[in-house]
C-alpha cells in the first residue's frame, strides 16, 4: 500500500569543495566554508532530517582540503539535539579498530544514543600511503579486518571485560565503559557489493548495507547480489536494511537546469581538479562505468535523482519500492540550499503518502 511507505532522508554534510564536478559530491561548492556547513547542518536538523553523514578522508577535493571526519562528527552532536550521526565509508585502516570503539561509544554516550557505524575496508592506496600508513593490496584480508572490527566492537560495547583473540585484533581484558545508548549496539552499516569478501562481510555482519549512486535498474542488480549473498549463508535477506546514497537536484524547469550546468562547465575551467582527485576519479570510474565525467542533465538523469518536484518523488517511490528505507543526500545546488529543503517539505510528502 502506498500509504505504508516510509523512507528516511540523510543530509550529506559537503565538508570538502568539488566545484564543477556534477557526477561527484558537492560540484557548486567552490571553497570548504564551516560557516555554511553549520549553517546547513542546523537547518537539515529543524526540516527533519533523519541522519547527518560525514565522510573520511584524508584529503579531497579540488584542492584537497576537506574537515577530518570523526572530528567534525563530534563537533555535529554538540551542534544537535536529535539527528542520528553517521560516518561514510568509515577507514577501518585509518584506526585501530578497539580505539574506533571505545570512540563510538563515547560519541554514542554524550549524543544520547545517536551514533551510526559505517565502517568499509577502504580502497584508497594513495591516500593512507601519504600519511605513512601500510597498504593491504588483498581487498579480502581488509574485509576480514572489517569483520573482526565488528567483532571486537560489538563485544566492547556490551561493557563487560572483553578478551579476544583473531587474525588481526587481539583484546586481553579490554574494558569499554560508558557502553553506548543504543543497545545492544549501534547500528552497523557496510557498504558496496564490489566483490565476494565485501558481500560475505556484509552477509553476516551488517546490519544495514548501503550503495553508492546507482540509477534503478543497476541498484535492482546490486540488490540481488546482496540477497543471493544473505541466502548462501543462511541469513533471511529482509533483515538486512537497504539505503541508497545518491546525489540531488531539484528544479523547476530545465532551462533552469540547464543554466546550472553551464555554471558548473564554468567553475570545471576556473578550479581544475588537481593531484587530491586523480585516484578517486579513477576508482569511481572503475566501479561505476555510467559516471566518466558526465556534464550534463541527460548523461545524470539516470544516475541520480534530478528533476523536478514530481520527478523526484517518483524516483524516490521507485527507490522505496525496490526496499530502499533511507536516502543519503549530497545536494547539486550546495551551499544554496533551495534542493535540501525541496525534499523535505515537497517531495517527501508525496513519497511516503
């Protein structure tokens, strides 16, 4: 029944400049500004918001410069009374994962119970051999560090003395108190389904799995791969959550479109990207062939959900019929935040009734 559906909706904090890029993240942000980025936050939390996301990288951007993750998570809750507060793809490689635990479970603690792991195996060769950091080449022994690190958090945040001993992690007595809020645990997001070590990781790991933009009948394949991978291990398919994190925009007409895009060509000649991108074009390209440098509405439509009011919410209802419970939202148009606050008062609306 239509009047059944739910979807969630997640802010995608733009904490890194990518101006003129429009098929990756936060293309008409043209220089990292926290005052805008607080500003945002704010308002995301008074329209409703569920969720606020925060990547984690070293550098990124047009110039590289981009807010540490964790940090600026951190700085999130005290900004915030209710939103949930997740990290994207969180660098299992960039922490040691008992530290990362006792990490959550102080920003679950003080948040009061708001705290989201999203935690990956990490792809990133360039950037963690840049800060000094050794690099695991076999995608499969990352994915079984993620696993342990599950493991070991899961065991922690239940506040009892905690000995464990695996391939990668070892505890001898480790206690971890305040536990977190949430209880048993927090949540535990993976996400992608690039390869048979990331579904086995989240086949018996996660609780919820995410993909990377996807348009409908690309996200439809994911999905079954997801299910194949839960039924192969005898875990039921519908305990597994499913999100999307895509990329928005919202317009009227689309010579109104049209006139952003050409905004966006000019701001792809005045800030090209440098060295802080060269590996992520790469791999974006590697992992999602529809998106090698698309510039214009027509080559993204497919990809991301672009349109009008209308359009927009039938994408959404698509989404949510494929079992999609909540969106991750980087906006097109950021830092006006006329697409952000669209969704929640017009398009939501005509989703979820």
């Amino acid at each position: 029944m239509a009047g059944a559906r739910t979807l969630d909706l997640g802010f995608a904090v733009p904490i890194f400049a990518n101006p003129g890029v429009p098929d990756f993240r936060t293309p008409n942000f043209e220089q990292l500004d926290w005052e805008a980025v607080a500003g945002a936050v704010k308002e995301a939390e008074g329209l409703g918001y569920d969720s606020l996301w925060v990547a984690d990288h070293m550098f990124l951007g047009r110039d590289g410069a981009i807010l540490e993750g964790w940090t600026t998570l951190c700085a999130l809750a005290g900004m915030t009374s209710k939103i949930k507060l997740g990290t994207i793809h969180l660098g299992n490689e960039f922490r040691h994962a008992p530290l990362t635990a006792k990490m959550a479970a102080t920003l679950d603690y003080i948040s009061g119970g708001r705290m989201v792991m999203f935690i990956d195996p990490g792809w990133r060769e360039r950037e963690l051999v840049a800060y000094g950091y050794q690099w695991e080449g076999d995608r499969a022994v990352r994915a079984a560090r993620v696993g342990e690190a599950i493991e070991t958090m899961r065991l922690l945040w239940t506040g009892e003395t905690v000995d464990y001993k695996g391939e990668h992690y070892t505890l001898d007595r480790a206690i971890c108190t305040p536990t977190p809020v949430q209880q048993p645990a927090p949540p535990i997001w993976v996400g992608e389904a690039f390869d048979e070590a990331t579904l086995d990781l989240i086949a018996r790991h996660a609780d919820v799995w995410n993909s990377m933009p996807a348009g409908l009948e690309v996200l439809k394949d994911k999905i079954a791969r997801v299910d194949a991978a839960c039924e192969a291990r005898d875990r039921d398919p519908a305990t597994l959550e499913k999100t999307l994190e895509t990329q928005v925009l919202i317009y009227d007409s689309r010579a109104e479109a049209d006139a952003l895009f050409e905004r966006f060509a000019r701001l792809r000649e005045q800030h090209p990207s440098g060295e802080a991108m060269a590996d992520v074009i790469e791999f974006v390209q590697t992992t999602n062939p529809n998106l090698t440098g698309q510039t214009t509405v027509d080559d993204l439509l497919d990809e991301f959900v672009i349109g009008t009011v209308d359009e927009v919410a039938e994408k959404l209802r698509a989404y949510a019929d494929l079992g999609i419970t909540q969106v991750m939202c980087w906006f097109m148009d950021f830092p006006d935040l006329t697409s952000m606050r669209r969704l929640a008062t017009e398009v939501l609306p005509k989703v979820v009734s």
